[in-house]
C-alpha cells in the first residue's frame, strides 16, 4: 500500500515487551492529534497491557495533555507546586538527586513500591510519565503486574484478604521515608480513605492485588501486629522479579501506566547534580471495587 493512503492506525505497531505484560509502541507520531480509531487501538493497547512505552520527540505540556488525554481524562494532581505555570493539568517532576540536599521528597519515596494517589477516594486509573532530560546512568523505574500478583497467591492468602478493606492515607508510620508536606488546603482534601485489597479492574474485570508501601497503613478490622505480618507478607510476595519489568529511560519516552493493576517503584541510584525531570500527568479513576 503507498505511504500515502496508509491511516494513522495502519501504521501504529504494539510490540509486547515480553515478560507477561508492557508492550512498546512504534509508529505513532504525538506531535499530531490521533484519530478516532487509533485512540481506540492505543486504549485497547492500555487495557490489554497495563504499561505502554510511547518514544518520541519530548513533547511540550500541552502536546502532553493532550497525547494524555487519549487514556483518559486529565485532572491536576494534588500538590500545587508541582503543577505546570498555565496548565494545572501537567505536572514537572524534579527527581534530581540535588547536591545541596533539597531533592523533592516524592522523588525519595518513589523508591518504594507504589501505586500513585491510592490515598484518594477516586485515585487516578492511570499515570503518565515524559522524559525531558535523564542521568547518564541510573533511574530505571520497575513495573510490578499485581493481576499476576494475586493469581498466584496461595489460596490461604487469599481467604485473608478477599473481601478487605485497607486504610489508605497520604502517610503512615510504615513508609520509609516521609512525604513532601501539604499546604492547609491540600491536607483538607486528603482525609484517610478505605479500598478493597483486591480491587477488580473495572474495564477488564480482573482481580488485583491493591496495595501501596507508601500509603497502606493498615487492614481494616485487624489488629495491628496481624495487620503489619500481612501486608509484610504480601509485598515480599510481589517483590518476586517474575512479576517485574524495569523501564530504562531514553529522552522523549512516554510511559503511561495502568495504577489499578501494577505498581511501580524507581532506583535511586543515579548520579547527583545530574538533572532528571519529567512531564507527568493523571488520569481520573474510579472508586475502587
Ligand atoms: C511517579 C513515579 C517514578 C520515576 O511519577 O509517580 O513514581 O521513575 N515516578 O520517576
Ligand atoms: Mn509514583
């Protein structure tokens, strides 16, 4: 067929990245608006595999809201100070490893394994994250597949935690490191919430295991030494690297994630001083279920 009469989405290719979810996406140009149907192939792509790794040129925020939008609905995320200038919708994330010591605490955090914004009542269905500029070295961010996560937990484990709710908030005592502080107004609109621990998707009806080293304080109706040996439990089970993809950056890459079934964590072993910033923006969710 002649170049020219080929569709936006005859030249789209999804290329599964191999380990049992993710796949690349190659052919798509995001400096122009996609049409109806490849829209519908990239959410077939997003729900069929969890992770997609976009290349590309780096996008301006607007080209970033709107290449966002195709998952889903955009919506700003909660701390002000990370929120683009004129567009509330995208944020800049600064995970630099500062000389002086003032590197952003979210940076810090993102080394332990997470799923964004579970400390909402509606956290975001999905994550979009933009490299501008990357180490030389360093800072690959992993994936854990939490539908295969559950699958394969013991029946035992199961029984414990079908049925669950966990207390979620914007910290607890169990996170290693403590959270960038919040503004009057920002603490107002987080208040402690409560999800199901196996969530199911609700576009693909399967069941997760939902959890967040950084927010999950602790199973509702537990005592808390109980509570702690299972959530102990369950994250030395998903610490296991047949559930995990590890995403090596290259300036331009977009990586749009899927938070109701993965969860994701970065190394923070890249050199200091060596700028790492990123476009990142979140799509709006539903109650979990
Ligand atoms: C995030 C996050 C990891 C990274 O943006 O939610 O966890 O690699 N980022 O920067
Ligand atoms: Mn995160």
């Amino acid at each position: 067929m002649p170049d020219t009469v080929m569709s936006q989405a005859d030249r789209l290719r999804v290329i599964p990245l191999g380990g049992g979810f993710g796949a690349r996406i190659e052919g798509l140009d995001r400096s122009v608006p996609a049409d109806e149907a490849t829209r519908a192939a990239l959410m077939r792509a997003f729900l069929d595999h969890q992770l997609l790794v976009v290349p590309g040129a780096p996008m301006t925020p607007a080209q970033m809201r709107d290449f966002s939008a195709i998952f889903g609905e955009v919506v700003p995320q909660v701390l002000r100070y990370k929120r683009v200038g004129d567009m509330p919708e995208v944020s800049r994330m600064e995970s630099t490893l500062k000389l002086d010591g003032t590197t952003d605490k979210t940076a810090i955090r993102a080394e332990d394994w997470h799923t964004d914004d579970s400390y909402m009542a509606i956290p975001a269905r999905g994550t979009v994250l933009h490299a501008h500029e990357i180490p030389s070295r360093g800072g690959v961010t992993w994936f854990c597949d939490m539908y295969g996560v559950y699958a394969a937990l013991p029946d035992a484990i199961k029984r414990r935690i079908d049925g669950r709710m966990a207390v979620h908030g914007y910290d607890t005592p169990r996170a290693r490191n403590r959270p960038s502080p919040r503004t009057a107004q920002e603490i107002a609109e987080t208040p402690d919430v409560l999800h199901p621990l196996v969530r199911t998707h609700p576009q693909t009806g399967r069941k997760a295991l939902y959890v967040n080293a950084n927010r999950l304080d602790r199973i509702e109706g537990m005592e808390r030494a109980e509570s702690d040996s299972l959530l102990d439990e369950l994250y030395a089970f998903a610490k296991q690297p047949r559930f995990h993809h590890g995403h090596r950056w290259t300036v331009g890459d977009a990586v749009v994630w899927d938070n109701r079934c993965l969860m994701h964590r970065v190394d923070v072993d890249y050199p200091p001083g060596e700028p790492r910033i990123m476009l990142r923006t979140l799509l709006r969710g539903e109650k979990p279920a």
